[in-house]
C-alpha cells in the first residue's frame, strides 16, 4: 500500500492510513527520495562544519568574500570557526526535525551562493551550491508529507 496525495499543499491536507505497513513507505521512491536528502543534508553540513575547524578539504578563509572579511570582527578563519558551528547546528536540525532544517540549510547556501558570487572568482562552486540549495528546498517540501512529527 502506497500513501496517497490528493494535491500540493500542507502537510495537514494529506490522508494518512494509521494502518499502514512501514515496508510500504520504504519502497515507495518518494520516501526513498526524501530519506536519501535527509542523510545528505546532515552528513556534508556536518562534516563541512568540521572541517572548518581543521583545514583538511580546503583552506576555507580563502573562499570568504573581501567585503566580509572587512567588516567582521577577527580574522577569516575565526569566522571560519563560526560557520562551522553553524554548519554542525544546521546538520543536527535536519537530522532531527528536516521540515525546518531544511529551509534554514536552503537559506545558509543562498548566503554562500551570495559571498561566492560577490567574491568574483567562485561562480563554478556558486552554481553547484545552487543546485545544492535546490535539493535542500526539494528535502523541505518531501519534509512536509514525510515528517509526520511537523504534521501534528
């Protein structure tokens, strides 16, 4: 047994049979979907966070904007150490409730997207991190059907 939409819209304007067989949900593609954005979305904010600590992946000071390190107290990689508690809270928030740590995920790339951009040497890792935002704003809306704790 599959559950069944009627149309776009709230979660609460969805019928939900209590009776279903959990194995149902697992193979329906949709919830497939939705459980493969909410790992991806908590396991590379997290370790992105992380890694803003250590420097492994990348030197991340190099990617913030002259703008913004101008006018923030510090130095970039101390703001580097912020984004990546803010990164580890975010990855946390859609692990537990993905209904809204999604849209908060979307709006932290759109940041991202808006520091690459005005840095004018980033547009490839821009546009990837739109197709990102993308999937994170698709988890958002999947969130709403398959997060059932929001629905209540």
């Amino acid at each position: 047994m599959s559950t069944t939409l009627r149309r776009p819209g709230r979660a609460d304007q969805y019928d939900y049979d209590e009776g279903f067989q959990p194995t149902a949900v697992r193979s329906d593609p949709r919830y497939q979907a939705f459980v493969m954005l909410r790992v991806g979305y908590t396991v590379l904010p997290l370790v992105m966070g992380i890694d803003k600590f250590f420097n492994v992946l990348t030197s991340w000071p190099k990617y913030l904007a002259d703008w913004i390190d101008n006018i923030i107290p510090g130095t970039a990689q101390q703001f580097m150490y912020a984004v990546g508690v803010v990164e580890i809270i975010a990855a946390v928030i859609v692990a537990i409730r993905p209904r809204y740590g999604a849209y908060i995920v979307a709006a932290w790339l759109a940041g991202i997207i808006i520091n690459l951009v005005s840095y004018g040497e980033w547009y490839d890792v821009a546009v990837r991190d739109f197709g990102l935002m993308l999937g994170a704003l698709t988890l958002g809306r999947l969130a709403s059907v398959y997060d059932r704790r929001g629905a209540a």
